[in-house]
C-alpha cells in the first residue's frame, strides 16, 4: 500500500508503464531518450554529479555524508537498487536521460498514487554541458507525456525552490500552472525551504506530447524543436 492507503499499481501489482523507452525526440542539443538506469552508468553519474556539485548540491536533500561519500559505487547501486525496488512496486517510474545515447543525467515519476488521486511529482537533473539546451525540457515533456498515456496519471506535479530559475524555466515551457507556495517545505542543502509547486493535469494536454512541444515553442525558448523535422516517438 502507498502512503495514502492506495494501490501504488494496477490490479495483481503490475505496473502501467514501467518498464519502458522513452522518445528519441530530435532537438539541436541531439536525440534526447529515457531509459533504464544501468550498472554501467556509475562513472558517468559520479563524474557528472561530482563536477557539478556547485551547481546541484544546494538543490538536493540534506545529508550527513560528504557529496563525494554520497557519489561512491556502493551509493550508486543502491540508489538504482531502490528506484528499481520502487518501480516494480508502482510508486516510481525512473529514466536516466540520454543525448545521442549518452547518459546525460535522469528524470523520475515519484511518489505515484493511485486510486481517486492518480498523480505524482516529477524530479530531473541534467549533466552541466547540456544546460540551456532543452534537454532537461524534452526529458520531462517526454516523461509527461508518458505519464497521461501508459501510466495513466491524471496529475503530474513538481516542487521547485524560488530561486532555482532554470528549473521553473522548465516547466513554463511544458505549460505548468504556478499554483502556490509551500513554505519550510523540503529539507534542502541544511535548511527547509519554500518551494514552488506547479501542476498540470490530463484535461489540459488532449494533445499529449505534441501538444507539449506546441507551448515549448510558444515559450519562445530558443531551445525548442523546430516545428517539422523534430522526430519523436
């Protein structure tokens, strides 16, 4: 049982929409796609997440361990040993995210409820030489999409600290409501803080993940695809 009470998944415990793929979508930065988190990808998640301390750190959850400790091989498999944990229980849907086949970081469903609620959060982050090139965008539209469609979601949600500008970029370019301020709200970097909380809900995306790629357009973010030629499937 979830939190809330709910079945996390569907009838018999199974899973809608996990395991799967998602895109490739073509933006100029490459082939933006969502896959399994692999063994494999340790070196590039410790080294890109090692490299971008300065720049994730003050984002991510408040810990006793060093940044290093938190990067270790041993933290590694156990990290992907509890969102695999997590997926095969329906309450996580986990993608690393890939340019051109290279891990390029990840973006998750969390917190998945069923029942009357059938929402969750969505969280990324992306290696440092991609940023301000769409990918963290075309990662979450893709996973959006995914969410209406084969997990079946009816809301998805993001909590986003005021102050993380790249990240609120993100979902004004899929199209977000801004719906309020949760205060003293996560324990963040050594502090509980005030986060944003967006939301977008089935009913607004008929046009599921095209329609995604219409508002990343509208945005006028230089990032978005180009109407024709943007292969996506």
């Amino acid at each position: 049982m979830s939190p809330a009470g709910f079945l996390a998944g569907g009838a018999g415990g199974v899973h809608p929409g996990w395991p799967a793929r998602l895109g490739p979508l073509s933006i100029v930065a490459g082939e933006v796609a969502g896959r399994s988190l692999r063994r494999g990808d340790f070196a590039d998640w410790q080294r890109a997440r090692l490299r971008d301390e300065a720049l994730i750190k003050r984002w991510d959850a408040t810990s006793e361990l060093t940044w290093d400790q938190r990067h270790s091989k041993a933290m590694w498999h156990s990290h992907r040993s509890l969102l695999r944990v997590g997926a095969r229980r329906g309450e996580v849907v986990p993608f690393a995210v890939t340019v051109d086949g290279a891990f390029a970081g990840q973006v998750t469903l969390g917190g998945i409820q069923r029942g009357p609620l059938r929402s969750a959060w969505v969280g990324y982050w992306v290696d440092s030489r991609f940023h301000g090139k769409g990918v963290a965008t075309a990662a979450v539209g893709l996973l959006v999409a995914h969410a209406f469609g084969p997990v079946g979601l009816h809301r998805v949600d993001a909590t986003i600290s005021p102050q993380n500008l790249a990240s609120r970029k993100v979902m004004e370019h899929l199209g977000f409501r801004q719906e309020g301020e949760l205060l003293r709200y996560l324990d963040i970097d050594g502090a509980w803080r005030d986060h944003l909380l967006y939301g977008l809900t089935v009913e607004e995306l008929p046009g599921g993940l095209a329609q995604l790629l219409d508002r990343w357009r509208a945005s006028g973010s230089s990032s978005a695809p180009p109407a024709h030629g943007t292969a996506a499937r």
